[in-house]
C-alpha cells in the first residue's frame, strides 16, 4: 500500500494549517495567561457590578497571581447580577467563607482578588460560587470626594476673588519695597556691626583687660596699706582737732577770747566807727588838721 499517494500536496497544506491554527490558539490563550494544557480548577464569582471586569483579567490572592478570568455570563434568572467564572490554580484551597473584590488600578484596569478566610476545615468544592463586592480603590475615593469638592468651589471661588482684591490693592508694592529697603538697611547693621565686633570690640576688650590690671595692682597696693597706723594717725588728728576746737570755745586763751568776749568785738567796731569819722572829718575839713602858709602867717 503507497502511502504517499494519500499525502498530497493538498493534505500537507491542510495538515500545515491545521497545525499553524493550533499554535495561533495556543499562542493567543498563552498571551492571554490561560494555559491550555495546564490542570485547573474553576469556581463563580457573582458581582452585582463587574465595574469594567474583561475576560483575561488576572486573579490575585494575597498580592500573588493564582489565575484569570475565563468567562463573564449576565444572570439572566436574578437580573442585576454577573457571574464571573475564573480559573485558579489546582492547589489553591478556598476556604469556605472566602470572597472576591474588584479593585480599580490607577490606569484603570481592573483586578480580582480572593480575600481567603480563616477556616482550615471547610473549603470551596470546584465550581462552587463565591460572593463578590466591588472596592473601587483609590479612583472610589476620589470620586467620593468630587461632591465635597463641588461644595467647596464656590468658597474657593471667593477666596480667590478675595486674593484678588488684594494683591490689586496698591499697598502690597509699597509694602514689599519697604520690606527690601529694611532688608537692606539690616544687611548694611550686619556689616557695621561685624565691623564693630572686629575692630572695636578687640580694643575695647584690650582697655578693659587694662583696667582690670590697674585695679589688681591697686589691690595689691592697698593690701599692702597698714590700715591699723592710718587709723591711730587718724584718730590723733581727730584728737588734736577737737582739743582745738574746746579752746576755741573757752575763754581762757587768746583765740577763744577773741572768739568768745563781745566787749573786744565792741572795742573794735568803736575804734573802726571812729576811724571812719575821723577820715570823714579830715576828708572835708583838711585845714583843721593841716597848717600851713606861704607867708608865715599862721591860719586859727
């Protein structure tokens, strides 16, 4: 029997074609992250908004990828719901207690993730369903804060309006050239007073180390000083002073007579009055007391 005359060249085409479709699916299914010829295990999840879930889209359990999306079926029988059917893993135990949510990534994609329970006894069978909930992310919360934002619009509106008003206000200019010419009068202090402080400031602190030294030196000389003799000196002289001074307030002595008896200050005053009317007289009446002649005759 001649084989080769059931291989023409038609066959092997087709047989090619086949072939290359195969490896096309294959190819396409591995892209996509399903594997054909990989054992899985498949179980429902049910939403009541898939949120933009697409088939293909990966499944995660704990941050790690552990299948896809195979199929999106609408509930017809209890409207307002999808069943999504997912692949997983054939090792991944399910816990019975277990759910699914859809998480909205930042560029808009959408994931699944398995939020496994807490239950070592009971699990999933293959095929069962599990209940899922929609967690909208960080776009969620966004978007719960578009109405708090369009409330605040109108008062940011108004403080804007206000910002307005007074940056037009022409003292906002004067203001601020006043605060550069202070800033300048400042920057012209600091360098006078670090002047001050490099070549007053050592002179001054060389004066007052000089003080300083004088008054250790008028210290040491003071320390010196016999205070016990300059008191006895002082103390002598004190005595003396008032030993005068009790004179002076007796009568017994000639200074204290002086002092103390009226009759020679009367004797005095006396001699002066009469000394003065003696001057007086002599003042207007000269010849009285002055007798002379040009011609030898004698004036009574």
């Amino acid at each position: 029997m001649n084989i080769k005359k059931y291989f023409t060249k038609e066959v092997r085409i087709g047989i090619a074609g086949i072939i290359a479709l195969c490896v096309l699916v294959y190819g396409i299914n591995y892209l996509k992250g399903i594997h054909l010829f990989k054992p899985t295990s498949y179980f429902y999840v049910k939403f009541q908004n898939v949120n933009g879930l697409t088939k293909s889209s990966p499944v995660f359990a704990d941050g790690f990828r552990v299948g896809i999306v195979r199929e999106l079926y609408y509930d017809y029988e209890h409207p307002g719901n999808v069943v999504a059917e997912i692949d997983v893993e054939p090792d991944l135990r399910i816990p019975k207690g277990s759910s699914a949510e859809l998480a909205t990534e930042m560029l808009g994609g959408v994931r699944m993730n398995l939020l496994l329970a807490n239950n070592p006894r009971e699990k999933h069978a293959i095929g069962d369903t599990i209940p899922g909930n929609l967690n909208n992310g960080m776009m969620g919360q966004v978007g719960e804060m578009v109405p708090q934002l369009e409330k605040m619009l109108p008062k940011l509106d108004s403080i804007l309006g206000s910002l307005n008003t007074l940056l037009a206000n022409p003292a906002i200019p004067a203001t601020l050239h006043n605060v550069e010419n202070l800033t300048a009068n400042l920057s012209t202090t600091s360098r006078q007073l670090q002047a001050l402080m490099s070549n007053d400031i050592p002179q001054l602190t060389g004066k007052l180390n000089a003080i300083g030294d004088n008054f250790v030196a008028i210290s040491d000389n003071m320390k010196q000083i016999d205070y016990a003799a300059a008191m006895q000196k002082v103390d002598s002289t004190l005595a003396n002073v008032k030993m005068i001074t009790d004179k002076l307030g007796r009568k017994d002595n000639t200074v204290g007579l002086l002092l103390n008896d009226p009759t020679l200050y009367n004797n005095l005053s006396a001699t002066t009055a009469n000394a003065a009317s003696l001057l007086e007289d002599l003042r207007l009446h000269p010849k009285r007391y002055v007798h002379f002649s040009l011609f030898g005759k004698k004036d009574k």
